[in-house]
C-alpha cells in the first residue's frame, strides 16, 4: 500500500474507532492489501474478482464490530475506487456503507460512479477472456526466466497468477523472496516491500523475508511496519545480530535512545566484533550524553573496523562533545573522503577552528 494510502486510512480508523488497537489495524490493511494483490491479478487474467483467503476472513468477522462503521466503509471504497481503480470491490462498500445507515447524499453519487466503472471493467474481462491464453508452462519457472531477463514486472504478474493456486507455497515464498532481492539491487524499495509482504505470507518461518520486509519498509519511512516486521524476523529466529541492529538504529531515529541502547546490546551480545553495532551504539550513547560511554563504544567500532570513516564521524562528535579539540579536528578530517560526510564534517572543522582561535586569543590576552 502506497504511504499516503496507508496513513489516510490508518488515521481515519483510528479516529473512528477507539476500540481498534494496533494490531486490529494491522489486520484490517493487511486483507485490504491481500485482496487488491488477488484482484489485480484476477482482473490481469479475465478472472472474477476473488474473495479473501478464510484465515483473513475470519480475521475480519473478528472486527467486525470496528469494522461496520459506514464512515470506515466509505473511506476504504474511496480508496478502492480512486486510488487502486477496483470498482466493483469499492461498489461492494459503497453498499455496505449504505445499508448500515451511511448518508445518502455522499454515498450515492459513489455508488452509482463505481457501478459503471465495474460494468466497465466486467466488459474488459469478458474481452480479455477470449484472448487465446500463455500456455501451461508452470508460472513458478516461467517468473525465474522473466527474472533473469531482467524482467522484473512481467515476473511479478506471474507470480500474482501463481497466487492463486498457491500449490506450492515454500516454492512461491523463496520466488517473490528472489523478487523482492532484485528489486533491492534495483534499490526499488516500493516493489521490493510488495514482493517480500508475499514472500512473508507464503514463509512465515523464514526470517529473511521478515527482516527483507523491514529493511525495505524502514528505507520507504514505514517506521511502525517496519518495527513490526523486524519484531517478526526476532520471533522467527531471536537474538540475530542484523535484526537488532536495524531495531537499535530505527529506534535511534525515532529518538528513542534508550530502546536503541538495549537492541544495539543485544546485537552486540549476539556478535561481539559487529563494528557497526558499536558504531551505532555510540550514537545512542551520544544521544543520552553517556560520552565515556559512547567514546569507548566507538574506539571498539575503530578497533574493529580501521578506517571507518562513519565511526570517525562519531568520534570527532563525541571528542567535540568532551571539547577535546585537536583530537576531534583529527577524527574528522578522516570524514572528507566520503561524499555524504562531508558537507557535515566541514561545517564541524569550522566550529572546531574557530574554538581553537578563541582558545589561542584567550591565552595570549593573558
């Protein structure tokens, strides 16, 4: 689900329902999700439109007393209808909406708007129906080929058709998992997510895909979800140094020192000579002016990992911090040899020269 989507939705229900906790939220946009995923792929085939797997069923009729909101409707179809452009599953809301007491007047104009939209669509099916299919060739195989082609849409396309006869699903997990790795080398975050959500469903045991997810969630901004797939990865195999990591420096941006401490320890507990545990640990430190702390965490980091010009950064930082100047000035001048460091660590050489001047007037004032 796109960003803006998914907060939208996210705030409205959250404004509507005080009852609906985290995780009753994480249900509903995730069959949300799980039945654009089969619509679009059934529609791509001339298909109908398919209903939501029953484990996901059955977690809506749990929400069901969240969920029967007709403002909530009335959202959900909006997005359907506009944003995604599946009238008939919008339609279906729409009605909802309606039935249970929702304003005529607003409801109305959308129902009839996705009514003919869907007509639409059920014309373009019945076209695409008589449309001599692709052959029988597995999809599992024929999405491999697209992928080492570098074809990465067509693959996704087959992988969705594959979804629905989800036949072999350990086989369909480690496919979108392969997806989801090219589109990271793509650096192509937002399918990247798309495709390790899928390899996730089809292999919950599998912490890769878990921590894949997070780690393309947490590049998108998706702070919340992301936590929530790096937790899942911890749950699948706990205690993982990477897993850790990412938590601690998530939690670090999210400037909650404290908690970024605990998951760096625990990275670091899991694999002592991880230099970018340290190094981020040290931040944390930093942040929480614990700077013996942090000072020893990064000399560890630099000990480990020489030449690292990120723990350099941290250290002139931190030496700045205690107004060891020389040393700082030192620390940062091994920064200039990365381009992201080094607009920062020019305006610290800047600050530190013009202490180091005031520090030499003082003295001869003297």
């Amino acid at each position: 689900m796109e960003p803006e989507v998914w907060q939208r939705l996210a705030n409205c229900l959250r404004a509507q329902s005080d009852m609906l906790s985290t995780d009753s939220l994480e249900m509903i946009v995730d069959g949300l999700w799980e039945l654009k995923e089969l619509t679009e792929a059934a529609e791509e085939a001339g298909e109908p439109a398919p209903e939501l797997s029953p484990a996901k069923a059955n977690l809506f009729l749990r929400l069901s007393t969240s969920y029967n909101d007709p403002r909530i409707l009335k959202t959900i179809g909006e997005i359907y209808l506009k944003e995604w452009g599946l009238p008939g599953v919008a339609r279906k809301h729409f009605e909802r909406a309606l039935f249970l007491g929702g304003p005529e007047k607003d409801l109305r104009p959308l129902l009839e708007a996705s009514a003919t939209a869907a007509a639409q669509a059920a014309s373009n099916r019945n076209e695409a129906a008589n449309v001599p299919g692709e052959g029988a060739k597995d999809f599992l195989e024929r999405a491999e080929e697209m992928m080492n082609k570098g074809e990465l849409t067509q693959a996704g396309k087959l992988l969705r058709k594959a979804n629905r006869h989800p036949t072999k699903p350990e086989k369909l997990g480690q496919v979108w998992g392969q997806l989801g790795l090219a589109y990271f080398e793509r650096a192509d975050f937002a399918q990247m997510e798309k495709a390790y959500r899928w390899a996730v469903h089809y292999g919950p045991k599998e912490m890769v895909y878990a921590f894949n997810l997070g780690l393309a969630q947490h590049t998108l901004g998706k702070i919340d979800l992301a936590e929530a797939s790096y937790l899942l990865a911890d749950r699948v195999r706990p205690g993982e140094a990477k897993v850790w990591c990412n938590l601690g420096s998530l939690y670090f941006e999210t400037k909650r020192y404290a908690e970024a401490e605990a998951g760096l320890k625990k990275a670091i507990q899991a694999r002592p000579g991880y230099a970018r545990a340290w190094d981020n640990l040290a931040a944390a430190l930093g942040a929480q002016d614990k700077l013996d702390e942090a000072l020893v965490a990064v000399e560890t980091a630099l000990k480990l990992q020489p030449g690292y010009p990120e723990a350099y950064f941290k250290l002139g930082s931190i030496l700045l911090a205690r107004n060891s100047l020389d040393e700082a000035k030192r620390a940062f001048q091994r920064c200039l040899c990365i381009s992201s460091l080094i607009e920062p660590t020019k305006r610290y050489l800047t600050i530190i020269e013009s202490r180091l001047a005031d520090d030499e007037r003082g003295v001869s004032s003297k």
